[in-house]
C-alpha cells in the first residue's frame, strides 16, 4: 500500500511540471481580468424633501422612472446619464414630480418641496405610457373630473368612486374603476396596447322600401374592416351576404345592422313598410338630408339641408320639427363628432331615416406668453447690476426692480447691501401669465469680472421636407463675445405640431469672425450635437445645444434640421424614416459663459 501511494504522488508532481513547462501564457491576474470590464462614468444624485414651511419631511418614498429608489434623505453616486423622471411620495403629502437630467461625473442636488393637502381627501396620480392620448376622469356621477393629454398627472379628490378612460387612435380603448379613499394616495399606471387594425368598420345595408305581409323581403349587406357583424331578424348573418325574411303583420319594420371591430362598434339603420298582399304597396317617403362641410372650426356654423315628399322632417341637435323642405345653418358652442339624424313622416306612419356626421374642431388654445431673464451671477455692493428681458406674445412684462420695463429691454439696477436678491420677470397675455427667476449675489468682496448671459434674437423656422421652410439658416445673430472661454449654450424652442410630427429635432453650429465653423465641445453624433425631439403637445421649452468655446469677437448661429445628417447618424430618429414636413421653430439663443 505504502508503495502504491507514493507512485501515486511522483505521478502528481511529473503532470504539474508538464503543465507549468508547456505553459506560454501568463495565467490571468485580477489586474487583467479588470482591463476588460468597460468602464461607466455615473452622475450622482442628492434628493431630500421638506414642507412649505422648511421643516425636514423624512422617509418620503422616491420613486426613480416609476420605480422605488428609496427614501429621503438619499444619495446615490451610481445613477446613468440621461433624462429620468423623479416622484416623491409621502402620506397626507401631495405628490412632487419632475424631469431630472443627470450628466456623467457630475452631482444634482433636488430638493423636493411637499405640500400638505386638506384632510378628509385622498390623492391620484395618473400615469398613461404613450403620448397624446386622451384621458377622462368622471366620478360615481359621470361628472366630468378633467380631461387631459398629457403622461403624468395628479388629483386631490373627495373619498368616493372614480372611471378612468384612456383612448388614442390605433391603441385599445383602456377603461378603469377605482376607489379613492381618505388620507392616501391611489396610483393608476395605464397601458395602452396597440392594435393591428384600428379603423373603425362600416356596414352597407341594402332593403326595399316596401313589401307584403307573408312574403319574402330581401335584404343585402356588405361589411367593411369588421370582424363581427349583427343584424335584426338574421341570425348568424356573416360578414357580408343576402338573407329573405317574411314578416307576417303590416306595419314598419326598422332593421339595424351593428358591426365591430378592435376599434368600435359602428351601425346604420333603415326601414321596410308591410302592407297586405293584394292591396298596393305604401312606400316611406323619400328624404334627401345632408350637413355640411364635413368638419368645421370650433364656433363656425354647420349648414344642413333636407328634402322630402313627406309632410313634415323632425331633426335631432336641437333643431326639431321642420316642412318638408329647407336649409338652416347651426352653431355649437362645444367641439366633437356631431350626428344629426333626420326623419321624414309620410303616409299611414311611414318614416325614413338619414343620417349625417360633422366635426367640430377644438377651439385653438391662447398661447401663453414666453419670457426670457438674463443677469450676472453676482455684483459688488453699490455697483451696476445688468438685468436684460426679453418676450413674445406678451401684452406685459413686469421685472422686479425695474420700473415700467416694456416688453423687451435692459436695465441697470445697484444694491446698497450684500445677501442674495431674487430677480423675476412677469409676462402676461389673454391665456395666462409666465414667471421666471435669476438669483443674483450681491457681496463686499473683489470679484472677478462677471459676464453677462448673451441672448439672440432667432425666429428660425425650419424643417425636413417643407415646401416653405428651408432645413437650415445659417446667419442668425450677429453676437460679441467679450470675454474668451467656454460657453454653455440653451435655444428656446416651439414644438408647434404636438405629437404628430416625431422627429422635431435640430443641431447648432457657431461661426466665429473669421467665419470659421465652432463645433460643439459635447458632440454626440460625430462633430455635431443633436438636439431630440420633445414629445408632448405643443409647448415651448429650453434646451441645451452644447457647450462650445469661443474667441474675442463677433459670431453668428447656425441652425440646422436634423434631417439633413440622419442618413449619417440615425439613432435619433423615431419611428422610422424621416419623410415629412417635421418643422421646429428655434425662438432665441442664450449663451451662459461657463469658464475661462
């Protein structure tokens, strides 16, 4: 035994030998095996939360992209880059959300400011997954709560029951019930689930005006995108077909044929007379009924009109009891599908029923004004402090410290003590007002020279494939740089197309004085930086262009279309190739100087 062990342990040591002579390659160290690993950049993020009254709310739940981050206070150093959506959430506490941008090796302090809401209510938030759909909210007495367009809203609400419908052309119609109770907070996420067919089916309904009792009366039919079909007196009908049916009294006879599909139910109805046999046939009366256009803007008139051999025409909408001829025009004072029914009466109660369809546009909405701020970061006691503004679609602008500002301009204002003095400017029009504020510092020591943010006038409307807009302008400005270094520069935009247009999105260029093209310093498709496309409804919003560097003198902006480098860098595009109008209208510049 002793033998065959100690053969067993020379065997051992001659296969190592083998192995570590036959071995070329270093064995991996942990030094090499962390060579591979790709290295992430994250950004941090500081969140704590207070009331309106400055007192510290702990233990807030933080909700990041809809999913739970953790309670307040919290810090996280590992968050990606990027837009990410931030609620915070806390009992007897109303809802504080957010966009929150997160940039590589950077920090973002948010402090989440959490009102109180009354007792006895409860709380809703709503959450929809797609863009531009339509949301109502009623309560237990069909009481139209809100209705809105947007992905994310909330409610304070009376303790009760609650529906939720959720609709958008090509989706599943989504409807929910729920109950809010006292002193909590209700969340309902909807998921809309898109449809392969999403037209709404039609039906053509063929019968004779007249026919006997005890003999057969032919109908026909034909459907249209549906998948079922329903029709009075016919079982099983099918989609499309003919069918004899004998009816054994006299007297009218109206047939309705329903027809369904993923998208709706849509129907038509028409009528056969039964008379005797042996005694002639009684037909309805004709009716000829039309309104139109077929759509119309929101308080502009419908013009209907009708003819018939009957005596006399009821129409629904208001309108009721007419001759047997006529043309009327009607206003309505809300928008939507309106259908108008028409009958016309003839003899021993025959009727005949048209119907015809209008709509009624949605009133365009007032723009609200839009207000630009420009001052310096900080001043010395008792010297000139720069405040500029500037503002579109305003009837009036106030600027705190600035007597009778106008609606565009610039001013010189002097503080005679330090502290921080918040600056805001006002605008207002018929749809509303827009505030915006600047903090400036105001301090006894000797500081550097500050440079004033610089605005530029743009209007530039661009767009893809426009007729009457070209993708680029390529002499907005001029500016004067006065002080050499780097510049973070923000356009302020009108997406003016709400979610109907997908691809709004634009790239900026700066030429110095030599015209020499100044790309910029945070490209991210190839030399350019692109700037997406912003769904929602139409809205006006700042957006970062880049950061770029920039010499003594004067330049001029370039604005391009996106379009125009798609084919080179296609990841921005959305939901396939860019072939449409997809115009932008870039409103102003403002470039912040960021460091020497």
């Amino acid at each position: 035994m002793k033998s065959i062990k100690s053969a067993t342990i020379i065997l051992l040591i001659l296969l190592q030998l083998i192995i570590w002579g036959c071995s070329k390659a270093p064995l991996p160290t942990d030094e090499d095996s962390d060579n591979n690993i790709p290295k992430v950049t994250f950004g941090k993020i500081i969140i704590s939360s207070t009331d309106f009254e400055g007192q510290i709310v702990d233990s807030a739940s933080v909700y990041w992209d809809s999913e739970l981050f953790g309670y307040t206070p919290l810090t996280n150093e590992k968050v990606l880059p990027g837009i990410h959506a931030l609620r915070v959430q806390k009992k007897g506490y109303e809802i504080y959300s957010e966009s929150i941008a997160i940039e590589a090796a950077k920090s973002v302090y948010v402090e989440a400011l959490l009102k109180k809401f009354p007792l006895n209510k409860g709380q809703l938030l709503i959450t929809v997954d797609q863009d531009s759909a339509t949301t109502v909210l009623t309560n237990s007495k069909n009481d139209v709560i809100d209705l809105f367009y947007t992905r994310e809203k909330s409610f304070i609400l009376d303790p009760g029951g609650y529906f939720l419908k959720t609709e958008k052309p090509g989706y599943k119609l989504v409807h929910k019930a729920f109950e809010i109770k006292m002193d909590s907070i209700e969340i309902q996420n909807i998921h809309l689930e898109k449809l392969n067919n999403f037209e709404m089916p039609e039906i053509i309904l063929v019968i004779p005006d007249s026919g006997y009792v005890n003999e057969p009366v032919l109908i026909s039919w034909e459907s249209i995108r549906a998948d079922h079909v329903d029709i009075d007196y016919v079982e099983n009908p099918g989609l499309s077909g003919k069918r004899e049916i004998v009816f054994q009294t006299e007297g009218m006879r109206y047939i309705r044929a329903i027809v369904r599909n993923n998208a709706g139910m849509n129907s038509v109805v028409d009528s056969v007379y039964i008379s005797n046999a042996g005694l002639p046939p009684i037909n309805p009366p004709s009716l000829e009924f039309v309104a139109l256009p077929e759509s119309v803007e929101y308080e502009q008139p419908v013009q209907i009109s009708w003819h018939s051999n009957g005596y006399q025409v009821i129409i629904d909408q208001g309108i009721g009891i007419r001759g047997p001829a006529g043309t009327e025009e009607v206003i309505f004072e809300n928008p939507g599908a309106k259908i108008f029914t028409a009958v016309a009466y003839g003899q021993n109660g025959t009727t005949t029923i048209k119907r015809d369809t209008v709509l009624i546009k949605d009133p365009e909405q007032p723009k609200l004004p839009i207000i630009i701020l420009a001052t310096a970061d900080s001043v010395q006691v008792g010297m000139p402090a720069s405040i500029e503004w500037h503002s579109q679609n305003a009837h009036k602008v106030d600027v705190d410290y600035v007597q009778n500002p106008g609606l565009n301009g610039k001013a010189e204002v002097i503080f005679y003590s330090e502290g921080q003095r918040i600056i805001t400017a006002t605008a207002y029009n018929q749809a509303g007002q827009v505030t915006i504020a600047e903090t400036l510092a105001v301090v006894t020591t000797q500081l550097p020279p500050q440079v004033m943010p610089i605005i530029i006038e743009a209007n530039a409307k661009i767009g893809a494939i426009h007729p009457g807009l070209p993708q680029g302008i390529d002499n907005i400005g001029p500016a004067e740089i006065k002080h050499q270094g780097y510049y973070r520069v923000t356009a302020t935009v009108w997406y003016n197309s709400g979610d109907d247009q997908k691809n709004e999105s634009f790239f900026v260029v700066i030429n110095d004085k030599f015209n020499r093209k100044i790309y910029p310093q945070d490209a991210n498709a190839g030399i350019y930086k692109v700037v997406p496309d912003d769904p929602g409804p139409p809205h006006t919003v700042d957006r970062d262009v880049g950061v770029f560097y920039l010499d003594v003198g004067q330049i001029t902006m370039e604005v391009h279309h996106y379009y125009t480098i798609a084919n080179q860098y296609p990841q921005f595009i959305v939901d396939g190739p860019i072939d449409g109008a997809e115009s932008i209208i870039v409103i102003s510049f403002k470039l912040e100087y960021y460091h020497p």
